[in-house]
C-alpha cells in the first residue's frame, strides 16, 4: 500500500514539473523579440523600347560620316558604317541615306503593334557612286553602247570568279549595260528640255536597291510556308530621267550564274516610281506592263538576260525565289543572368542592374565550305572547271538574295543593354536570365542545270529579340516557405 503511495506522489510530481517547464517555456516565447518586417520597395516595369541597328555601306565597305534621317531624326553613321537608333513607340519608320555623288536609298521599318519589348531589326543600305555620264549624239548612225562605269563597280568580278568565302552580299553580282539603236532619241516633246545641241549625256549605274521594308511581323499565315518573292537580279538607276525614245533601247545583264537558266515565268522586269521609291511593274509610254524578258543564248547556254524600254528611269532585272520562316522561339542561348540572395535580411537591397549582350543580326546555319557542299550536291555538279564556276556563282546569288531577303548583310552584333535597375526586399531571392529569340528563314531558287530542274536551299537564322526571365521569392522568417513574382 506504501508503494502505490509513493507512485502517486511521485507521478503528480513529474505532471507538476511539465506544467510549469511549459508554462514557463510559453512565457518565454512571449517575451522573445518578433523579427522586423521586410523592407518593400517597389522596382519599376522595364522601359520599353524598341531597336533599329543600321549598317550604310558601298562597294560592300562601310562609309563613315552619312547622314541617316529615322523617321524625323538625323544620325550619322561612325566608322563601321553603322547606326542605332531605339524607339519607344511601335510603328513604322522611314529610313533614308545620302551622300554627295552617290544614289541616296530610302526604306521603312515597321515594328508591328504585337512587337514585343526588346525586339530588334537590323536594316542595310548599300549606296553607289553615280555613274559618269557620257554624252551621245541623236544623230549618232550606229548603235550605241553605255556601260556602268561607276567607281563603286570598278571590282565586280565577272560570275563564278568570285570565291563563296568572299561573297560580298550587299554588292551587285553583274552590272548593267545599255544598248540605243540609232534614231532613238528625238528632241521633241518632253525630251527638249532635256537634249541640247542634238545632244544628250546619258548615265547607267547598276546598284542594290534598299529592302521595301524590314519588318518585326511575320503573318501567321506564312510561318513555315514557302512565300514567293521577286528579287532583282541586277538593277541600274538611268539618268536623265523622264528621257522617253522613239526606238525601245534595250536594258541587258550578262547572266550571273553561267551554266544556269531560270524559268520565263520567273522573271520580270519592275521599274522604281522617281517620287515615292517604290517598285512595281515596268510598263512603257501607253501604260502596257512589259513583260517579256528575253534571253540570249550561245552555244545552247544562256548568256545574258535582255528587256526592251522606251522611257528612262531605274528599272531592275528580277527574278522569282522562295522564302520560308519559322515561328518564333526562345533559343538556349544565354545573354545575360544575376541573382541575389536577400532572404536573411530585412533590409531591401536596391539598384541592381540586371544586365544582357543582345544579339542582332543574322548568319547562315553551315560555313562556307558546308554551304558549297550543300548547294553542289543539290545541283549534281561534278568537279570540272565548268561545273566548279557555276556552284561559286550560284552560292553568290543565293547569299545575295538571301541579302534581300533579311533586310541586312550577314553578321552577329553583340550590344551590351541594361534590362531593368532592381530592387530585392527584405527577406526576398532574386533570379534573372535572358535567353536570345530566334527565327529560321530557308531561301529557295527553282533552276535548270544540264537540262533538268533542280531546287537550291539554304537557311540562315535570325536573332529577333529577347527573353527576360525574372523572379522573385519572399519568405516569412518565422515559417518556411515564400511567395514568388515577376516583372
């Protein structure tokens, strides 16, 4: 009976020791401090803004010192022939280049209302040296000849002599000649003001017309389908303009890829409106589209491609390829990347630069060497002399079109940008990375080598604009677990 005595005491003992350890253990508790609130500052949204890099060069060398006009907005190219301009507005943009003694060259850029913050385009213009003139009798008795004697063509290399390494994409790959059957020029009508003393000084400079317009946009309508698109073989500007002819004088350009010969139905001759710059189709004096392009022939291979005109202005020589792009998407590239781990702290930690290497511009998917691998195995050339120069020359037509196609010469830009100046709160991790967006454009040119059709592609990718991955966790110091964000 002593025993269980003693155990009863002994347990309210042991009860009595817990109650108060517990009770003294929640007194302490409540005396502890409590952790201060998290310092919040609030970080701005990113400035918006928009980038337009240019290039400005002749003879596929860059000129320093020419004057840009953006929109209304001057600027002026520095020793690499570039420029930038960054916008805050969608929108399209005027662009046009001028230099004394050289054909100024005008565009548009459009980022489309769907452009996305950061989106960048690239725009190239090529400016050439007026051609000299010479002068030419309208009594002349034979035919006469005017060829492009401009000091930006001096070096044009006749087709398929040029190697594919030295390609220069934004530089004519033929130039144009000029052919007036005598008795042509008259000087009457509109052409009194122009002949003097029965004669007349007569200019023709091949060049590469500017893109229409580089855009931001691409029509869902056309992701990954082949869209037709007429380029110009070669074009020349003719002066003086608004010089109209009796006789149609005939436009002529050797053929730029010896061996090759494109379907009629591909080729067109288009003429440039003197006061809006834009292309359309050449009609002559009755306002009749000119559509015949002929071909001159010999030995059964063609040699020159040839369209008749009765009025002067610019006119180009075109011919029909194919453009597929892509969607577009994040690439694995990374541009840029910062965090900061504030989750121990109260105070909020301010002015963080969050910092990326944006890339612009494009390049071809495979090197020179692959890419004439490519385009020799889709032609079935062989390793003669012969077939060697016609796979040169067509690799040079191809990057030349695909010049056209984006709008700007070959070449990755790296620019050093700031995204947004951050700030991390009190108890707060921070995580940043930007990562490149990307487009693919495949070129396509329908052909006729040894008398059978044949399909030539290659694809080049496009660095369209950026991805900005940006989070932020808070945590509660007296519980696990936080709350994420982004800007």
């Amino acid at each position: 009976m002593k025993s269980v005595k003693w155990f009863y005491v002994g347990a309210m003992a042991i009860a009595l020791g817990m109650l108060t350890f517990a009770t003294v253990a929640c007194h302490d508790d409540d005396d502890d401090p409590k952790p201060a609130e998290g310092e919040v500052i609030e970080t701005p949204k990113p400035v918006v803004e928009y980038y337009i890099m240019g290039t400005v060069t002749s003879g596929g060398k860059a000129m320093n010192g020419v004057k840009v006009k953006v929109g209304s907005k001057n600027y002026t190219t520095d020793s690499n022939g570039k420029f930038s301009v960054t916008e805050s507005a969608t929108g399209t943009y005027s662009i046009e280049a001028s230099s004394n003694g050289y054909l100024s060259q005008k565009t548009s850029v459009v980022i489309a209302d769907n452009a996305e913050n950061r989106s960048v385009v690239t725009v190239a213009l090529a400016l050439t040296k007026e051609s000299p003139k010479e002068t030419v009798s309208i009594t002349a008795a034979e035919e006469t000849k005017v060829e492009d004697k401009s000091e930006s063509n001096l070096a044009i290399e006749e087709p398929g002599e040029v190697a594919p390494e030295e390609v220069v994409e934004d530089k004519p790959l033929v130039k144009v000649e000029l052919a007036i059957p005598a008795g042509a020029i008259e000087a009457t009508g509109e052409n009194a003001e122009i002949v003097k003393d029965g004669k007349v000084d007569i200019s023709v400079t091949t060049f590469v017309p500017a893109p229409e317009e580089v855009t931001t946009e691409v029509k869902a309508e056309e992701v990954n389908k082949d869209i037709p698109k007429s380029i110009p073989l070669a074009a020349a500007k003719f002066e003086p303009s608004g010089l109209q002819f009796a006789k149609k004088v005939t436009i002529s350009i050797p053929n730029p890829i010896p061996g090759i010969t494109f379907a009629d139905a591909d080729m067109i001759l288009t003429y440039q409106n003197p006061d809006t710059g834009e292309w359309g189709d050449a009609k002559d004096n009755q306002g009749n589209v000119i559509k015949n392009i002929s071909s001159t022939t010999e030995g059964g291979a063609v040699t020159a491609y040839t369209a008749d005109v009765d009025h002067f202005s610019a006119y180009a020589i075109e011919n029909k390829v194919y453009s597929k792009i892509s969607n577009e998407t994040v690439t694995t590239t990374i541009l840029g990347q910062a965090s900061r781990d504030n989750s121990e702290n109260a105070k909020a930690v301010t002015g963080i630069e969050l910092k990326y290497k944006e890339k612009s511009g494009w390049d071809y998917d495979k090197n020179d060497a692959a890419l004439v691998a490519e385009v020799k195995s889709q032609l079935g050339a062989g390793a003669s002399a012969e077939d060697t120069k016609t796979v040169n020359a067509m690799v040079a037509f191809m990057k030349t079109r695909m010049f056209s196609l984006m709008g700007s010469v070959s070449g990755i830009t790296e620019t050093e940008r700031v995204y947004n100046t951050v700030n991390v709160n009190g108890y707060t991790t921070m995580s940043y990375t930007c990562y490149a967006k990307a487009r693919t454009t495949t070129l396509t040119a329908n052909v006729k080598f040894n008398g059978q059709n044949k399909t030539v592609s290659i694809t080049a990718t496009r660095y369209t604009g950026t991805d900005h991955q940006y989070k932020t966790v808070t945590y509660n110091p007296t519980h696990s677990g936080g709350k994420g964000g982004s800007i």
